[in-house]
C-alpha cells in the first residue's frame, strides 16, 4: 500500500514496526531510514493540509476567503521540492541563461533545498537525455556499472580449481587453488566540444539545453561505447595480476563461427551477445544462406553493432572483427555519475561569432573477468 493511501494510524503503526526492524540481522538501514523520512514527510504534508484547511474555515465565517487562499496559494509554491522545481520551464529557461552566462545567481535564487557539493542541479529534461542515451545504448546498458569516487580496484580469478564430492571416511579434498588478479580501473575525462553560432544560441530556454545536450552526450555516449569494445578487442588471451584475459578463435563468417566462439565462454557467461560492424552481419548471412537452408548463424544470440570494429571484407589478417560474450564482464566506474559536465566559450572564436561548448564525463573501464569473452579473428593469408 502507498503511503498516501494509509491512514495517520496506519504510518504510526508502520514507524512503530520499522523501529522494530532496525534491529533485525540483515536489516537494509538504507532501505529503512529512507522510508521513516517518507512517512514523516507524509505525516508532515497532511499536518500542513489539516492547517490550511482550518484557515479556510475561519477566513469563510470572517469573509476573507480571498485573502486567505491567496496567502495559501503562495506557501503551496514555497513548498515545492528541488526535483518539481527542475521540471519546471521556468527553471528550463533559467539554466539555458546559465549555460551562457555562467552566472548561476538566476537557477539557484529558484531552488528550494541546498544542492549537495554547491554544483547547480541540471534541469529534469537533462536527466531524462542522459538516461534515455544511456538505456538506447545496447552495450553500455549491458557492463557492470559503478560510481565509486577515485581509482576503483577489482579482483578477479586468474585460476581457481573447483570442489569436489567428499565420502565419509575417505581422503580429504586437496585444498582449493585459488590465484586472484587486481584490474585498476583509473578514470579519465571523456571530452566532446562543439561549435555553435550565435543564432543558435539565440534559441534559449529548452531548445538550446536540449539541443546542446543531445549532441554532446552522444558523442560522448559513443567514445565511452568504443572505449568498450576497445578493451575487449585488445585483450590478451592470458591473464595477468593486473589484467583479465579472454578467449580467442579465427575463423571467417560461417555458420559454425558463432557457436564455436560461444563453447569458448565460461560458466559464468550468461548472457551473452554478438558485437561486430554491421558489414560483417551481411557475411554472416551470406554465409548461412549458402548454406541451402534456414538457419541463424548467430545461434539466437543478440547481434550488437558497433563499427570501431572493423568490417571482416577490409579487415587486416588475424585482426579481431567480431566479439562474443557477457558484457558484464565488462565494468564502468563514474566516479561523478553518469551526468556529463558543460562548459561555455564565448571568447576564443567571437570574432566568427561563434562559441564553443565542452562536454566533459569522467570514466573508468577495464575488462574484469576471466573467461566472459572470446574475440573472432579474421583468417591469414
């Protein structure tokens, strides 16, 4: 049941049990606190509402019911929360300014709350960019995500030997091998600038924050994606104590390549995808239809696209043009989140009138799992 559906009584009784709760091995403290501070918000609101309501009738026996609900209209926009107020146009319109001014006197002076760490919230149409980008993005949706602030360390296993069944009365097992490795995951800035007239900065409010924004996070979205691939495409087939490992074939485009490369995953590997450019799709399909009859080469296996690899026809011998595998072998850490950072030039390029935005994330990745990959390689010769 929501909150706003349960009784006074009811919240009470809830507060009653959760302070029972906290005490309970295993109890999610977060989880608790965060619904404890709904309830006393909930509480708090009807409270509020109760008051006003008594105001109203006293102002209709006085007949002063206009004044009144004036007064009242006026607290109820006070109240807004910080997330209400980033829905808002008029905040909308007031970061567009920011964006170009860099005064950020106009979108605080909105804000109801404090906003953790003095940076300026960005508006809710941002957030949903952001988001969406991120959900569209078939292999970043995918890899193990993180935002652990500094250099991140992962451990992974190198080598690690299984158990085994153990009858009463017999030998003990042999002890467990277990070899572990560390990936350092350190972050860098993935930078994107654009060029933009001073007519297009002239389109204000919504329409320049979302213009700037989708292209910039784009781009972005599209190096971090690359980056990605890059690293999986690059790995060494051993591991080291610094560095997973993955598994590798060569063969060309056939009927058979996928599910070869797939027999080489591990266990662990769940879930797993094709990568490759979309040329090299249509040598698969050649393939199967030469074949002479229905198939999928790609074993029911989703095919993710990504062209920074290379097409398997200009590809150079023993180069890696295809990728099967869990992507969550595969992590990201943003130390900041997954927002990206703008800054604004209107100083270097005035005299073409023309100013300059930077789009700035910061991010780690690095392969961090054995045995979740294995990379095609294009035949020799």
């Amino acid at each position: 049941m929501e909150l706003k559906d349960m009784t006074v009584e009811q919240l009470e009784e809830r507060k009653a049990a959760i302070a029972v709760e906290l005490d309970a091995e295993g109890a999610d403290l977060d989880a608790l606190e965060t619904e404890v501070r709904s309830i006393k918000d909930e509480l708090e609101s009807r409270a509020a509402e109760e008051a006003q309501k008594v105001e109203i009738r006293k102002a209709v026996a006085a007949g002063e019911v206009g004044e009144v609900v004036q007064k009242i209209e006026e607290e109820k926009r006070e109240m807004k929360t910080n997330e209400e107020i980033r829905a808002s146009k008029e905040y909308t319109e007031a970061f567009a300014r920011y964006l170009v001014s860099e005064n950020d006197a106009e979108v605080r002076s909105l804000l109801t709350e404090n906003v953790d760490g003095g940076s300026v919230p960005v508006p809710a149409l941002v957030d949903e960019i952001i988001r969406t980008a991120w959900e569209k993005n078939e292999i970043l949706r995918r890899v193990k995500k993180t935002q652990i602030r500094g250099n991140l360390k992962v451990a992974f296993e190198r080598v690690a030997t299984g158990a085994s069944a153990h009858t009463e009365g017999a030998a003990a097992p042999a002890e467990e091998t277990l070899k572990l490795g560390i990936v350092t995951m350190v972050p860098a800035n993935i930078k994107k600038w654009i060029r933009v007239s001073d007519e297009a900065i002239a389109m204000g409010g919504e329409a320049l924050v979302r213009y700037v924004y989708d292209e910039l996070i784009y781009q972005i979205v599209k190096k971090l994606t690359d980056d990605v691939v890059t690293d999986i495409k690059n790995a060494s087939t051993s591991a080291t104590s610094v560095a997973a490992c993955v598994a590798q074939i060569t063969s060309a485009p056939s009927v058979t390549a996928i599910a070869t490369a797939f027999a080489n995953l591990s266990d662990e590997a769940t879930d797993p995808v094709v990568i490759m450019n979309k040329l090299t799709y249509a040598n698969f399909k050649a393939a199967a239809a030469a074949a002479g009859f229905a198939m999928d080469p790609f074993e029911g296996l989703p095919v993710l696209f990504n062209n920074s690899l290379p097409a398997y026809d200009s590809a150079s011998a023993s180069a890696v043009y295809a990728i099967v595998g869990d992507l969550k072998g595969e992590s990201v850490n943003y130390p900041e989140g997954e927002g990206v950072k703008v800054v604004y030039d209107d100083k270097s390029e005035a005299e073409k009138d023309l100013v300059k935005i930077v789009g700035r994330q910061y991010a780690a990745h690095a392969l961090t799992a054995c045995g979740r990959f294995c990379n095609i390689k294009k035949v020799s010769g």
